[in-house]
C-alpha cells in the first residue's frame, strides 16, 4: 500500500476547520474512497461536511479517541489543534498549549496501530522571536527556529510537536512529515468573531464600513509590520506533494511574496473600489515586527513553492466574504 492509494483509509484531523475542511474536500475531489474526517466542533459548526466521508465529532486530547481516531488508518493528516489570529492567541497562550495532548495522543495511536505516514501542521509561529524584529526581516529559513525562542503558547506548542514527530521517526519508524504554514488565508474560513486572521479581517472591516457608509477602519498596529500570506490552494497543494515525499524534517509552506498590513488593505481597497482613512490602535494584538517565507529549501526538496499572487489570493477571498455577509445566514452555503 502506497501514500497515494486511493483504497486506503486517510485521517484527517482538525476537518471541521478552515484548512482541514479544504484538505478533505481536496483529497475527495482526487478520488480518495476512503476518508475519515474527524473535529471536536458539533457538524452544524464545520466550515465544510463533505458528502461520502466519515465524519466524526471527537475530542482527541482523550487517548482512547485518538485510538479510535486512527483504527485501520494507513495516512494521518493532523490538522487539529486550538488557534485562531494574534488577537486569539496572544490572549489564550494556556489553551493553546493543552493542543499538545492531540499530537502526542495522536502519534502515539498512530504508532501503535501501524499507520505509514503521518503528516503535522506545524507554523511559522515557532520561528525564534529576535529573527523578526524589523519589517525588512530577513525570509526565516528552517534553520531560525533554533535556539529556541517561538512565540508565547501556540508557537511552543508547534515546536513540540515538530520535535514530537522527529524522535517517533528516530525510535519507532513511523515516517512523518511536518509544515511550517505561513498565514493561510482564502474563502471558507473564519473572518469574525476573534479568530480570524488579517487578510480576513481586513476583508471583513472594509465590506462592513462599505455597507455602513462609514469612511474608516481600525487597524491593529502602525500598518508597517509585515507578513507572506498563502493562498489556500497553494496550502493543500505543498501539503499532499510534502506527505507523498521523502523529506522528514520540517519545511515553509509559504509564500515569499512579503507585504505591509499597509499594503494589503491597499489591495483590498483595489478590489472593493474604496479607499478608507486609517485608524491605527498601537494597543492592539500585532505579533512580532516581520515574517516572511524562505522557500530554498522548499524549491530544493520538491522541486515547486507556492506561488498564487496575493492580489489574485484576496479577489477570491473578499467576494466570499462578501457574500457571507450580505445572505441572510439561514441562506448561506457551506463552502464548495
């Protein structure tokens, strides 16, 4: 049986959310029969329930639910964790961390029932704090995660997990590949209520003041801090060709293409037709100074990195967005 057996059994964990939601769709629409998607959120809270797949609400902090979670699986994609933007996990360093029981759990069930691969999302939250002082930051290749200094909570909770996967290969064969996602953004996902990340929210502020006849937006920070953000496809693309390769230790999905917050609103001002003045809230979550993606080592390994332009990203996001916003809720549709 190979990773690309469309007859065995896959796991995907974490598929209520925004990325899993999409991986499972993904890996349905390749031909995949054998799909068991799994998320601690009720079904009426999925971002996306695909029809003809296994869909299972558990809680996989619990050991015996990771057992169960992966009985007769030959690939686990762990996707599941406790997250959101910087204004959820700056505020919820703790419940970010107690996500380490669904990887340890997870790859402890998945050793033990003999799954042949197993893949862990991983971000560029665990990537050393002093490399991302200025906006004009260097691209973090993979080897700025150490020494070690990731971000409060969720980045820990990353960098475990990455080391996690590394000493199951090392001690016990159990062949896992693990990405460092860098800020995944596109239509289907989260952009309200706290956990959503910026290109979302910045989507979210410009259609509501548009709708409102209001004349500006808040934006967290002085606008100059910088950020790569990757569009969903190129996400689920990097992470099936990662899981059917043979590199083991952690690589960026990401992409390199590198933007002020000032610069994106200004593409989502292009896209709604609108410019808006700028209220600037210096107490706000921000996150650290500058991120981007190095993609050598990606280019290197598999021969590809992500590539879908931000303004071509965000024209698909705002328009979904948009739409969300102006249905009736009783009206709208899971994402398809």
């Amino acid at each position: 049986m190979t990773v690309s057996d469309a007859d065995s059994l896959v796991v995907i964990t974490g598929a209520g959310g925004f990325i899993g939601g999409h991986l499972v769709a993904d890996l349905r629409a390749s031909g995949f029969r054998r799909l068991r998607a799994i998320d601690i959120k009720p079904l009426d809270r999925w971002y996306q329930v695909v029809p003809g797949v296994e869909n299972v609400v558990r809680d996989l902090r619990d050991r015996l639910a990771c057992e169960e979670a992966v009985n007769g699986a030959s690939q686990v994609y762990n996707l599941a964790s406790d997250m959101g933007g910087m204004g959820f996990i700056e505020t919820h360093k703790a419940d970010c961390m107690i996500s380490v029981l669904i990887n340890t759990n997870m790859l402890i069930a998945a050793r033990d029932a003999g799954v042949e691969r197993y893949f862990f999302s991983s971000s560029a939250c665990v990537y050393a704090a002093d490399k991302q002082t200025q906006p004009d930051v260097a691209p973090l290749s993979e080897a700025d995660a150490y020494p070690a200094m990731p971000e409060h909570g969720y980045g820990w909770e990353k960098l475990f997990g990455e080391r996690m996967c590394r000493h199951f290969y090392e001690d016990f064969g159990l062949e896992t590949r693990v990405a460092r996602y860098h800020n995944v953004y596109g239509p289907g996902g989260t952009y309200d209520g706290g956990r959503e990340k910026a290109p979302a929210a910045i989507c979210r502020k410009i259609i509501t003041a548009q709708l409102a006849g209001a004349t500006d937006i808040e934006v967290w920070g002085d606008g100059e801090q910088t950020r790569s953000f990757m569009y969903i496809d190129d996400c689920l693309y990097g992470t099936r060709r990662l899981m059917q390769s043979d590199v083991r230790e952690p690589i960026n999905i990401g992409s390199d293409e590198l933007v002020t917050i000032n610069q994106l609103i200004d593409v989502v001002e292009q896209i709604a037709g609108r410019k808006f003045r700028r209220r600037y809230n210096l107490s706000a979550p921000k996150g650290v100074r500058g991120r981007c993606s190095d993609n050598a080592l990606i280019k290197d390994r598999l021969g590809w990195a992500p590539s879908v332009r931000l303004r071509d990203g965000m024209e698909k996001t705002y328009r979904w967005i948009h739409d969300q916003i102006t249905t009736p809720a009783a009206m709208r549709r899971i994402y398809a």
